[in-house]
C-alpha cells in the first residue's frame, strides 16, 4: 500500500516539475518579448531623434525633444509595469543603453561642428545610433541553462 501512494505521489511531483517548468519557460519567453519590444521601440525612436534634430528648424528641434522625454517616462513606467524582467535583461537593456549614448554623443560632437547641413551624415548619424539597440534586441535569448 505504501509503495502505491509513493508512487502516485512521484509521479505527481513529476508532473507538477513538468508544469512548473513549461510555466517558467512561458514566463521567460514573455520577459525576453518585452525587452525586445522595449529595444527596438528606442532604437525608432532614435532614428526619428537624430532626423529630426539633423533637419528641423528650432521649432521642430524642441517639438521633438518634448515628444522624446514623453516617449522615455511612457517607456519607463511601460518598463516598470510588466512585472518580470528576465534574469540577463536589465544587463542587457544597460549596456545597449550605454552604446547608445556613446553613439549618440558621437552624432552630436560631429554633426553639430561639422556636419550640422549634411544630409547624408544626419540620415548615417541615425542608423548609427540604432545600431546598438536593435543588435540588443536581435540577440537570441539566453537558455534557461545559460543564465547566471
């Protein structure tokens, strides 16, 4: 009789370490989704930035820094709202955004001594500062086996 109700309880405890799995598996599917989302939404965003910084007059300029400040508090409390961040994310997120802003700083020492009418600099000077962010994003999530 014992060994019957052992192994109704094994096999119990194997089925909910199945259930726990596949429901940890979702959760991190659903964490590494939000932190692409989050990525390549900034990565938009900086084209348009540096566009219209590069080819706007005063009034655009401060039309678009208004718009990128909203777009940054929307995307913070966005952030802050999903209840997960999966274990490598934030690391991730920080050191896009740390490539970011050096790209960033670069685009605007050159283009505004050097560049400030090139057409051709603004639209590069763009992508330029996309490219971390959407690398960031694109990067396969780490296995649950690979993560520290």
């Amino acid at each position: 009789m014992s060994n019957e109700n052992d192994d109704l309880e094994s096999e119990q405890a194997i089925n909910d370490l199945g259930i726990a799995s596949r429901s940890a598996d979702r959760a991190r599917g659903q964490g590494w989704r939000w932190v692409r989302s989050y990525l390549l939404v900034w990565a938009l965003a900086s084209v348009g930035l540096v566009i219209g910084l590069g080819f706007g007059n005063k009034a655009v300029t401060i039309s678009i820094f208004i718009a990128w400040a909203i777009l940054s508090l929307v995307g913070g409390i966005w952030s802050r709202s999903r209840g997960l961040t999966p274990r490598g994310g934030a690391r991730r997120i920080g050191r896009a955004a740390g490539l970011w802003a050096a790209c960033y700083a670069i685009v605007l020492a050159v283009g505004v001594t050097r560049q400030a009418q090139s057409t051709g600099f603004w639209i590069v000077a763009a992508v330029f500062t996309a490219v971390p962010l959407v690398v960031a994003a694109v990067i396969p999530a780490p296995k649950a086996a690979d993560v520290s």
